[in-house]
C-alpha cells in the first residue's frame, strides 16, 4: 500500500484567476489524477474526497480543486451563469493539467481526469483539446451530454459510471456513450441515486475508479 502526507493546500494560476487546490502525493507514484467537482460543489466534496482517498492508497497523485473563485462562486450563487459554463470550466481544468506538468515528482507520469456531474462535461472537453495530455477520464454521475460536440473527438478511454436509480442520467449517458469512439464503458450500480449515498455506493465508485485509473495509467507507464 502507498502512504502518502496529507493534502497541501495551494493555489494554481488559471488567466488572472487563482484556484485553491488540495494536492496529495503518495511514495513512488504511479499517475495523477485531477478532479472537477460538479455545480455548487468544492475541493472539500466529501464524495470526492472519499475517492481521492482510495487513489491515493493505490499510488496516484491526486488535485482536487476550485474550478471557480471565491468572487465567481458569490456571483454563480446570485445568477446560476458560471457552473454550466462547461467551456469555461474546462479552461479551468486546463490550466490545473499544464501545473501538474511542472511538479517534478509527477511529471513523467500519466495523467487522468474525474469528473462528478457537470465537472464530468468539463472533463471531457479539456481531454478533447488536450489528447496527449490526458490518458484516461471517469466520470460519476456526470452531465456528460453536455459536452455533445467534442465526444467524438474524446481520445482517452472513458468510463461513465453512473447510478441505477439517476434515471435521467442514466439515459443521458447510455446515449453520449454511442458518440464515443475511444475505448469506453458505463457501469451502472444498481439501485444507487444520483449522489451515491447508498450503502456501499460511493465505495463501489472508487472501486471502479481505481481499476480504470490503474489500467490506462499506472499500468501504461510513463509518458
């Protein structure tokens, strides 16, 4: 099992914007791993902590971080106008991918993105104009339609997991899935809501994160 020192709260620079981050790096990592939380959520998402959480004891390096500042959270509370900006979150995500290629400890590795709900569309596009830099993407839960217009050009192996019960999601992904042309999967897990808040849901998340992660990261070698 890796051990890994707990997170380092610091900030990346993404435009003029400042993003606060918590950046985890276990003993003799094997990849990295950079999340997008989805609307109205942070870098403290208990769900996505928890699966950091479980990445971090299989050898990944972990970002877990704002997509939006202070000042734009305020504004998004008043206006809903930033958190289904999946464009502008995923320039975002962007800048959060070229800082991890400049920590030495994790540079020569392979880089993957989580995304939950709308930070899953964000997650999607930035693998689309990044396909050298992004090698493998999960996504819980996420709004994965909306990033329609770039699933076809989506080069990193996909995984959509999502819950039995999220109907609507459910058919969202199963749909985007068809417009996916690298290696993909949906796994549903039956009987879970949107949030996984089911006994053993979120671990069976994790779970299948960790393979994916392993399989097309930590398995493929450096870059």
């Amino acid at each position: 099992m890796h051990r890994s020192n707990g997170p380092s709260e610091l900030t990346i620079g993404a435009g003029e914007a400042s993003l606060a981050a918590l950046w985890t790096v276990p003993a003799n990592a094997t990849g990295s791993v950079v999340f997008a939380h989805g609307s109205g959520s942070s870098r403290f998402s208990m769900r996505n902590q928890f699966v950091a959480g479980t990445l971090q004891q299989a050898g990944f390096a972990t970002l877990l971080l704002d997509l939006l500042t202070p000042e734009e959270e305020e504004y998004d509370r008043r206006t809903d106008m930033l958190r289904f900006d999946v464009a502008f979150l995923a320039q975002r995500l962007e800048a959060a991918i070229a800082w991890c290629a400049t920590q030495a400890d994790v540079k020569h590795l392979r880089l993957g993105l989580f995304g939950a709900s709308t930070g899953a569309a964000a997650a999607l596009i930035a693998s689309a104009r990044l396909p050298n830099n992004v090698h493998a993407v999960v996504s819980r839960g996420g709004r994965v339609d909306m990033a329609a217009s770039v699933l076809p050009q989506v080069q990193a192996p996909a995984l959509f997991i999502v819950g039995g019960a999220d109907r609507q999601v459910l058919e969202l992904n199963l749909a985007a899935a068809k417009n996916l042309r690298a290696e993909h999967d949906v796994v549903v897990i039956a009987a879970a809501s949107h949030l996984f808040e089911e006994p053993g849901a979120l671990e069976r998340v994790a779970e299948l994160a960790r393979d994916w992660f392993v399989t097309y990261l930590a398995q493929a070698g450096s870059v």
